[in-house]
C-alpha cells in the first residue's frame, strides 16, 4: 500500500496479506478440504489453522512480548500483558467452506490500561477476495484502502439498512427467541435487514457506511475488536445490549449516531429478562 501506516498496523497488513494468500488457495480447493467439526454449523478447516499459525509467527515474530487472544487456540503470553493481539484468522469460515467469497482476517490490538482494563489501539481487517483493507488507529480515524470512512449519514429508520447475524442451529431457544423478537420489531420499520455471515466486515462496512448499524447477540471478541474501533474512528456509536463493553457482554449494537439510539431500543426490547445471555 502506498499510504504509509504505523508500524502496529504495519506489522499486521503485512501478517495479513501473507495468511490471505494460502487462503485463497485453499478457497480455490475448497472442496478438497479436510473438515473437522467442532460444534454443529460451527466448522473448523485445515485453512483456519494455518492461516493462524502464519499469523501468529508473524505478529510474534515483530513483537515478541505480546500476548495473543486467538480463536482457535485460545490465550497465551503473560498474564500481566501490556500488549495484546486478538485475532480471528478467518471470519466467515462457513461462507469460506461453501464457497461463499464473504470472509475476512480480523486482528485488533489491545493496550492495558492503569485501572486494569484495556482498550483497542489499532485494527485491521482484511477480505482477500475483494482485496480490501479495513483499518482504523485510536484518534487517527479509519480507513478502506487509502480512502477515509465515515459512516452513514441517514436519518431515518425507512431508509436504513441494518446487517445482524440470525442464530443457527447450535444457538440455544432462548437466543432465537430474543431475536426473533427483534426480528419482528425491526422488520417493518426498516429498507432491509442483510446476513452476510462475518460479523468482522458487518462492522466495516458500517463504518464504511454501506449499512446504517449492525447488532449481534452472543458474540465473541475477536469478532468484534477491530471492527468496534472502526465504527467509532468512522464517526459511529458502538455499544453494548447492557452496561459493559461488548468485548465482554457478547452483545454489540453499532450505528451511525442517528440510528444507534434507534437500533438499540429495538434489539433490548426483544430480550426479556429470561432472554439475555
């Protein structure tokens, strides 16, 4: 890229573009794949493990004393981190498996805080197919590419278009419920509602600005960390379905700051009480 990043963000472009290209062979093969299963519709491929291997050498190898949150292996590095990388080396793998070209790496940095909790410095999320890079830095804004995003401007429920991630099978009852119930309060009110299946490029594209808000219920953080800076470099709201960060209540509602209100009273009225995660 000829936009010149800082070298946090330098490190993971490069990791990224260096995992995207056995991706993309493996993508080409796909039906070839060996397929283990970790959970119903919850896949794991050959492609998945390796892309994490190469991420994971390359980030440690330009930043040795960083700790990982990974979602194939899970922690490691020291506890007491100052520095943390949370990746997701392929989001969307059931688009990936089925030949669906909708997926993306997703990797965000973490900085320890004074008070123990920590903040997301900088985030990259990059989908291969379509070779764009999503980027964003903490008070630096966030960026396509070499273009500037900034989310939606729309105003009004009737001209939105909102992306969600609808449960499977795997979900529990109590889960489809609530979103069923949100389903049915949004639907009316809306232009159009998109499953995509990659919560990470659901968060670009509305800090991109092509949806007006994405929610999520039962999320996990290295879906989430890199596209919830860029919402918020892009001018957007990001929250939680109730106090917390999303990171840790596995809930998001993100949108532009018109709509996040909006979406966000709609999504918690359909979880009761017995609903919530």
């Amino acid at each position: 890229m000829a936009f010149r990043l800082s070298p946090h963000l330098t490190v993971m472009a490069n990791a990224a573009q260096k995992a995207s290209k056995r991706l993309l062979r493996d993508f080409a093969e796909v039906e070839q794949l060996q397929v283990s299963i970790k959970g119903p519709s919850d896949f794991v491929s050959q492609a998945d493990i390796r892309a994490e291997q190469t991420l994971r050498e390359e980030l440690n190898k330009a930043r040795p004393g960083y700790a990982f949150l990974m979602e194939e292996s899970g922690e490691s590095g020291s506890p007491n981190w100052a520095w943390r990388w949370v990746v997701d080396p392929l989001d969307g793998t059931t688009n990936f498996l089925h030949g669906i070209p909708h997926w993306a790496i997703s990797m965000a940095l973490e900085r320890r805080l004074p008070d123990g909790t920590s903040e997301v410095n900088c985030g990259l999320i990059y989908a291969p197919t379509t070779d764009e890079m999503f980027w964003a830095e903490k008070g630096s804004g966030a960026f396509v590419n070499e273009r500037r995003m900034r989310v939606s401007a729309r105003r009004e429920m009737s001209e939105s278009v909102f992306a969600t991630g609808i449960p499977f099978g795997a979900v529990s009852t109590v889960r489809r419920n609530a979103f069923s119930r949100t389903l049915a309060n949004i639907m009316p009110q809306v232009a159009g509602i998109r499953r995509f299946g990659s919560a990470a490029l659901d968060l670009a594209w509305t800090a991109a600005g092509r949806y007006e808000g994405y929610w999520e219920l039962g999320i996990k953080p290295w879906d989430i960390a890199a596209g919830m800076l860029m919402v918020r470099e892009a001018g957007g709201y990001v929250t939680s379905t109730e106090e917390g960060d999303p990171r840790d209540t596995a809930s998001i509602v993100a949108a532009n700051p018109h709509m996040h209100p909006k979406l966000r009273t709609l999504v918690v009225e359909g979880m009761t009480p017995s609903a919530r995660l």
